[in-house]
C-alpha cells in the first residue's frame, strides 16, 4: 500500500523508501523515479494495485548472483573480475536481457538496467522476462585469446544460473559476436547440450537474421513513427548519433536508408564532425574499424579529414533530430538546452537512460518528440524474443519476414506509448511506454497471488 494522501506524498514516500534500502545506487533510484513519477499517478485510483503493493515488488529484483571469475592473461598472471546476474522479473516470461563488459561497471548500473529490461520485454508483446548481468572486465586492449579465457571463466559460473526455460543473456557493451560466441560455446561444452540458452549468436548456430542490427533499426523505425504520427518525414533531416558501437552504427546505417545525413559519430574518446554525412561507404569504414581493428573513432577524423572533438559528446552540432546512443547520462540538462534552441525536433534513445532527468524535463517542456530507451531500443530484444522462438521451432526465418516482424512490433510499441501517453491532445512517450510496460507485467504478478 502506497503511504500518502497525495500523488506526490506517495512518490516521495515511496522514493524514500527505496533509497533507504538501495542506498548510494544513484542510476537504480534514477531509473525507478523515471517510472514511478508516471506509475503513481496511474495507480492513484486502482486499489487492486495499492493493496497488492505492485510498485514496491517490482522494484525489488528476483535475486543478485554476485561471483568471482579468476583468468589468465597472456603474460600468465592470475587476474581477478566481479561478475553479477541481476535476475529482476519472470512474471511474463524466462529472464532475458544483455550482458556488459566494462571497467567501472556496478551493481546499481546493472539494476537499473534489469528494471528497465523488464517494462521493456513487456512492451514488445514477447513473453519474456527481465534481467541483467556483466562484469567488470575491460576488453579494450585485451588479446582474442585473453578475452575468451575470460568468457570461458565468466560462463563457467554463470552456467548454473541460465537455460532456456530460466534466464536467457544476450550482448550489450562490450560484449558483441566474439564474446557471445566464446560464452555460447562454453555453456555447450559444460551442459552438454545445444539450445537457445542466448541470442545474438552466429548464424551458423542458431543466430537470428537481422539480430545485430535490430536495436539502430529499431530505434529509427520509433523515430520514423513518431515523426510520422506529428506530420514529418525522416528524408532530408540532419540527424546527430552518439557512439559507434553495434546501436549507433545501425542507427547511422537505417538513418542513410531512409534519406536522412548523419552527420556525428562519437566513442569515448571524442565525436567527429562530417557535415557531407556518413555514407554507406564511410559507415563500412567505421565497422572495420570498431569491430575488427577494435580502433578509435579519431582515426575516421584522420581518413575523411573532418574535425574531431576530444573529450565531448556531438549534441551541440545543429541538427533536426537526435539519437543518443552510446551509454547512460550521456546526454545532461545543458546539452539538451542546446538540443533545442539548435532547432532540434526529436530524440529516439538508442542506449539505455542516456538522457539525465534535467535533459528529459528540458525537452519534455519545450515539446520535443522524446522516445525513450524502454520503447526506443526495444527491437533488439524483441529480435532476440523471435531468435528463441527460432531456436525453439529449429527453424530461420527469412531477413524480409524479420524485418516486417520487427517493423511491426515498433509500430505496435508507438501504438501503446499513443494509447497510455496522450494528455491534453499532447503525446507523452515516457508515460505512455511505463505504462503500457508496466500493465502486463502487474497483472501477471496480480493473478499469482502473495509468492
Ligand atoms: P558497444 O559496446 O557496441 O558500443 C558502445 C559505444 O558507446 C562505444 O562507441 C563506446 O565507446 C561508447 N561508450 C561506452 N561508454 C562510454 C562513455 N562512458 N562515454 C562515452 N562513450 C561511451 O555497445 P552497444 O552499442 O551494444 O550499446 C550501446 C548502448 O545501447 C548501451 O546503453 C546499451 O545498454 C544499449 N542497448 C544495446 C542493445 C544491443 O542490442 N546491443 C540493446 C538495447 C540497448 P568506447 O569504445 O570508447 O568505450
């Protein structure tokens, strides 16, 4: 039951409370009151949501697995990583969600981004789960073989706590191809048993067309929506992208497809400037670059002779629309101030919570059309969900058919964000995609009573 007359005593009450017991876990209480200042309100006059105290379950994971992964490194020194499982809800379906290798990767990161995993699978019609899991392992600068001893390891542990029917990873930052297939393969070889125990992997063993592309695709097939439903076109815009990893650089490819110039492409390192645009040709030169040279993004600066930008995020180039897609908090009040007066007509989040709560309020009042992570990226999951049917049914379908079904399914995440988010002739895509999110995941935990 919800302490509080009001709407707003009952979110301070409840935020409270959730500090208390998750203290310190900033990006975990971000997270939560991102949803709670919408769920409340919806929840204000629905008893049968109060009395059974859905809100404070959901925000409770499942369980933590926290463990020890020990490896070698080439020069044959013992070296030691955290691994973690957050196994957040499977009210709707086996837990399902990525897993990240980064150097400062915590337990709070990895909450918020269960919890929002979960509102997420819920949203994409899919039965599935939420959950989230990583280490805080860096691969950068590691050798192929350092980097599978390492996936070995990690799997070794994390082999008890998945299977198909159970908890169902995938990739997220730092882990694509390489590191999906290393801990596949080693989850084959200790179960002694082939199965879709995660997606994302090769098409020559049971990998899903259009897989690594769905999240960028998917994040501008919601743009494209959006867009579409306000009167616009995507062809001939100016579009900024963060990040270039696997999100940003299908974002980038999709944006090029349908007629918009992508102008920016970032990593940790700085953003480069193109104002003639990325181009297929350009965009090839990137994938060598990130995903088999394992490069910097400075060095497209060098090849295509454009600026580069040390130390900075690409948001005050002058744009029409925006797709953060790099990492959380990425994108702070300031740079969306500049967002708009730059003239800037919608965001689609391609990461997970890249905009800070400042920069959200920011374009919320100035009506910028804003798709956020939960609806925006979906289509990676959602591509993952048909991989597992796939696997299931031992069959592949066909690109064309992937690409309708995941068409289709972003369409039908604009729908519900249309349905749950429309206030005074205005669409609010934050409320309507929590709520739409949170429907089905609340009446699934409703019908199994106390448990
Ligand atoms: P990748 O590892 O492929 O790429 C990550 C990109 O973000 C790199 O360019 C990286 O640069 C940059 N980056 C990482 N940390 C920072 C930082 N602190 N500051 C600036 N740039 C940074 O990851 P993905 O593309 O898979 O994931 C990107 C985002 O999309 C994440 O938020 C992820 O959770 C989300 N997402 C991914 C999905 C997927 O299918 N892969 C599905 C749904 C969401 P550098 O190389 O220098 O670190």
């Amino acid at each position: 039951m919800m302490i509080g007359n009001t709407v707003q005593e009952q979110l301070d009450n409840f935020m409270q409370g959730l500090k208390r017991r998750n203290q310190g876990q900033t990006e975990f209480h971000q997270a939560v009151y991102e949803v709670a200042a919408t769920i409340i309100p919806y929840i204000y006059d629905k008893p049968i949501y109060q009395e059974a105290a859905i809100l404070e379950r959901l925000t409770e994971p499942d369980r933590i697995i926290s463990f020890r992964v020990c490896w070698e490194d080439d020069q044959g020194n013992v070296r030691t990583n955290r691994g973690y499982r957050v196994q957040h809800c499977n009210a709707i379906g086996p837990y399902k969600g990525g897993i990240r290798f980064h150097h400062d990767l915590s337990l709070s990161v990895l909450k918020f981004l269960a919890f929002e995993q979960t509102l997420k699978n819920s949203l994409t019609g899919l039965p599935m789960g939420g959950a989230k899991g990583g280490a805080d392992f860096n691969p950068k600068g590691k050798s192929d073989r350092e980097v599978m001893r390492f996936c070995q390891a990690f799997m070794t542990e994390l082999s008890r706590h998945i299977g198909p029917f159970t908890d169902v990873p995938a990739g997220d930052i730092g882990v694509g191809a390489r590191e999906i297939s290393y801990m596949f393969g080693q989850f084959k070889r200790i179960a002694n048993e082939f199965t879709g125990v995660m997606t994302g992997k090769g098409l020559a063993f049971g990998g899903s067309l259009i897989r690594t592309e769905a999240t960028g695709y998917g994040a501008v097939y919601m743009m494209e929506d959006m867009l579409k439903h306000h009167g616009h076109t995507l062809e001939g815009k100016t579009a900024v992208v963060s990040g270039s990893g696997n999100v940003a650089e299908y974002t980038v490819e999709k944006v090029t497809q349908l007629g918009g110039k992508v102008v920016t492409m970032s990593d940790s390192g700085g953003f480069i400037y193109d104002p003639d645009g990325i181009n297929e040709e350009k965009l090839a030169f990137i994938k060598e670059l990130k995903q088999v040279k394992r490069g910097r993004i400075s060095e497209y600066a060098k090849e295509f002779e454009v600026e580069f930008h040390a130390k900075q995020g690409p948001w005050a180039v002058p744009c029409d629309l925006a797709f953060p897609c790099a990492t959380q908090n990425e994108l702070n009040g300031q740079d969306a101030e500049t967002l708009i007066k730059n003239g800037c007509l919608a965001v689609s989040e391609g990461a997970n919570m890249p905009t800070e709560q400042e920069g959200v309020k920011a374009f919320q009042k100035a009506k910028i059309l804003f798709a956020p992570s939960k609806a925006a990226n979906a289509g990676g999951v959602a591509v993952s969900g048909l991989e597992m049917t796939q696997n299931s049914m031992r069959l592949s379908w066909s690109r064309e058919e992937l690409d309708q079904r995941l068409r289709q399914i972003m369409m039908d995440i604009h729908s519900q964000c249309v349905e749950y988010g429309t206030e005074n002739g205005e669409i609010n895509y934050l409320k309507g995609a929590n709520i739409g999110g949170f429907i089905k995941v609340a009446d699934a935990i409703l019908a199994y009573g106390i448990i």
